[in-house]
C-alpha cells in the first residue's frame, strides 16, 4: 500500500509534494490481503460463503452514496465507490473497491484449499 501512495502515485503526477493520492489496484490489494491476515482464521466453508455473498450481492449496494467529504464517506468509498476527496489541500482519489476484491480474495483462499 505504501508503494501505491509513494511510487505510484509520483509517476502518475510527477508532483514530488504528493498533492494527489490514487488508490488504485496495488492499494486494494494490499487491503484485502490484511483482511484475509484476520479471515484465515475462520473455518474455510464461512470464507467461501461470505465470499460467494460478496461476489453476488455487493451490486445491491449500488444505491448507496458517500455524499459528504468525512472520514465516515472515505470508508464507505473505500469499500464500494469511486470517489474523490479533499482534505488540507491533497487530493485522495478510490480507484478499486476493497468490497469485490476481498471477496475474490475470499475465493481464492477457498478454491486453493482444493488443491
């Protein structure tokens, strides 16, 4: 995640004052692999439902909008929307959703017990 805000972010600006940060797909990754560090430890069948959940129903939140410039809109951008932000003069822009990565993750983990 730092690589994204540090090295990323730079060589889409080339501002070294990092004005604009773009959290993008190396950023989600790294989130969803943080959350699988604390998921591993549930039974593999609940990581494959909650997955399964994730994948066919995040869509459903569609309705749902971060309408203000708060801590509370970040989170909820960092989940499931695109959106930009604004705070002390930088830029925070989502690219990538935590939410539907997360739950490909999930999957993932799952699937590779198979095998």
């Amino acid at each position: 995640m730092l690589l994204e805000v540090v090295v990323i972010s730079f060589a889409w600006t080339f501002n070294p004052a990092y004005i604009i940060f773009r959290q993008q797909v190396i950023w989600v990754l790294g989130l969803s692999m943080v959350c699988m560090s604390a998921l591993i430890y549930l039974p593999t069948k609940t990581i494959l439902i909650i997955g399964i959940m994730i994948l066919f129903e995040h869509n459903l939140l569609d309705t749902i909008h971060a309408t203000g410039n708060s801590f509370k809109d970040f989170l909820w951008a960092e989940l499931h929307e695109r959106k930009r932000f604004y705070f002390a003069g930088h830029q925070a822009t989502t690219g990538y959703f935590l939410l539907a990565w997360l739950g490909i993750m999930m999957l993932g983990y799952s699937f590779g017990m198979l095998y």
